[in-house]
C-alpha cells in the first residue's frame, strides 16, 4: 500500500477576483488509476474563503476530474466542484453550470505576467525597459525573462497530460503565453484551470508572483488577453463562408452579455490600440488582430474550421467564456 497524496483544488468566493484554494488529502491504496469515482467527498471551511458565514461554514468539494502531479512523489490534483451542505452548487461554482458540449473544441492562448517586486520580470528597479517591439517571440539575455520558469511550467503539464501545444514570449517584456487545446468544452476549461494552478505553484519555487491582470503595466504596453479559439462538427466539416459570417453576426448580438462574463478590468485592456477591438464595439474580419472576433487565415482558405474570440482577458473565468460561446452558438442554423 502506498500513502498517495490528493491535493484537492477549488475556486474560492472572493470577487471579482477569485483565486485557487487546495489542500491535500492522503489516501492508502496500491495505486490510483484516475478513477475519481472512488475519492471522498470532503468539507472545508467556507467561511476563509469568503464562501459562507462563520455559524453555517461548513461546504463541500466534490471531485470532477483528477490529474497526475509531476511535481509531488505518488500525488495528483483533484479539481473540485463546491456544493452546499443541501447539495445544490455554491454560487462561486461556474463549472456547474457549463453544459460539457463534446464536439466543441477549443484551444485558450492564456497569456501571464512573471512579476517579481511589483513588476514584470526584466524591467529595472527604477523607470522602464526599452520600449515593447523586441521583446515577442524574442530570444537573448534583455530581450526575454522568466524562460527557466516557463520551460518548467511547460513540462509540468506535458507531465500531467494537459494538452500544450505551444508556448511564446510575448510582447511585453516578462510576459509569456501558451496554449492549450482539447476536444469538449468542459475538458479544455478544466485543463487549463489545472495549467494556471501550476504557473502558481511553480511560482512559490521561484519567487515570483503570477499576474494575471488584463493591462497588468499602464500606459504604451500591451495587456494580456485569453483568446479563445473555437470550433465545433460543422464548423470544421461542413463550413461556408456563410456560416462563418452567421457565427460572428450572432456572436455581434450577443456582444454585451459576453463582455460581462470576460473578465474584471478588461476594459483596461480593449481600448482599440495594442492589437484590440474597444470594449463597447464588436466587429470581425479575415485575418484582422485589431478586431473582435479573427477569422484565421487557414480558416478562410476553406472556410472550414476555427473561429478566434480575441475578447476574453487573461484572468477570464473560462467555464463562464464557453457558457456565453455555447449560448452564442446555439443562436446559429447549422
Ligand atoms: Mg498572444
């Protein structure tokens, strides 16, 4: 019998900023197979969580997928739904809500500043770096920061199986982006919550803290976003320039009640400069980075496949992105 560690992991009620809480539970057994159907329940106090009242405090975490730990000896997280004691969903839990659509795939480019003092790792002690333009994609001491850390991230979660599929330095210095893509709706968001837990915890070993933050340097900088890349059967089978402009037309309708659910302070970020649509405008076009929704190039050859959402920030709630997505979709005759 091994002592297998679960470290349990759930979204607290803070607002409008929420943040992980995990704790780990061992278990004896000969070994764990990823059968979540044998892990407990297990109480915690929601009252330091800002998820209940001190007299009534006691809620639920409820295990819905599990993951290996690369980053702990016999351990694997456990993504957690949070009930209350009466057994409906706390008002904190969106992945509740989020209907798990199989044929929808996506793929978030979520996009993070490595801060270390206050700022982004790279900048000086005083003032600022040289002006953004070397630093996307770039490689050589001054021109990115943070690569140690991002590498080991990238590797911690090709371990746990998340589907990586890239990674980048981005346009502000110590600023980093991958991306993650899976088949199903609810599977993608759940991978990637487990992606932003580890750039967390990754960070405890290095000193630094993960900012999240939509427009996380005032002034000339670019923000960070989450750009949604999105597709389901008959996007990618059928298609049609058609039914890509019908998409986008119900996608322009829809426009308002997605902006509420793309996260906190994003109208920071969507100001119509730094490769941005304005926050109270909706538009979409082939290839176009400064708009609402892109069409990407390889989409248009065939007008089959992916449309790209470049509306969502990067601490967008994401099972709250594929609800409005889904809704969206839903509008359209395929
Ligand atoms: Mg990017």
């Amino acid at each position: 019998m091994a002592k297998i560690k679960f470290e349990y992991i759930w979204i607290d009620g803070y607002k409008p900023k929420a943040n992980f809480r995990s704790k780990t539970k061992i278990i004896e057994m000969d070994s764990f197979d990823g059968d979540i159907s044998i892990l407990p329940e297990w109480a915690f106090d929601g009252s330091s969580t800002k998820q209940a009242e001190g007299n009534f405090s006691d809620l639920l975490l409820t295990p819905v997928r599990s993951y290996p730990d690369p980053g702990r000896r016999d351990a694997f997280f456990v993504l957690c739904e949070v009930f209350n004691p009466d057994g409906t969903p706390h008002e904190s839990n969106t992945r509740h809500g989020l209907k798990d659509v199989p044929d929808i795939w996506v793929g978030f480019e979520q996009e993070y500043v490595i801060s270390l003092g206050g700022k982004p790792l790279g900048f000086p002690k005083d003032g600022f770096p040289a002006p953004q333009g070397p630093y996307y994609c770039a490689v050589g001491t001054g021109n990115v920061a943070g690569r140690d850390f991002v590498e080991a991230h990238l590797d911690e979660c090709i371990d746990a199986g998340l589907g990586m599929s890239g990674i980048n330095a981005e346009v502000l210095l110590g600023q980093w982006e991958y991306q993650v893509f899976a088949k199903g709706s609810l599977k993608a968001c759940d991978d990637l919550m487990i992606s932003r837990y580890m750039l967390h915890r990754m960070g405890e070993y290095y000193g630094y803290k993960i900012d999240l933050h939509p427009k996380p340097v005032k002034g000339d900088w670019n923000g960070s976003g989450m750009h949604t890349n999105f597709s389901n059967e008959p996007m990618r089978t059928k298609g049609g320039k058609k039914m890509m402009n019908d998409i986008c037309e119900a996608f322009a309708k829809t426009h308002k009640e997605h902006m509420e659910a793309y996260g906190p302070d994003n109208d920071q970020r969507l100001t119509g400069l730094h490769e941005t649509q304005s926050i109270d405008k909706f538009s979409y076009g082939v290839s176009d980075r400064g708009a609402s929704m892109r069409i990407p190039a390889s989409t248009a050859k065939t007008w089959k496949g992916h449309l790209e959402d470049r509306r969502p920030a990067s601490n967008a709630d994401p099972y709250l992105i594929l609800q409005k997505i889904q809704k969206s979709l839903e509008k359209v005759k395929f």
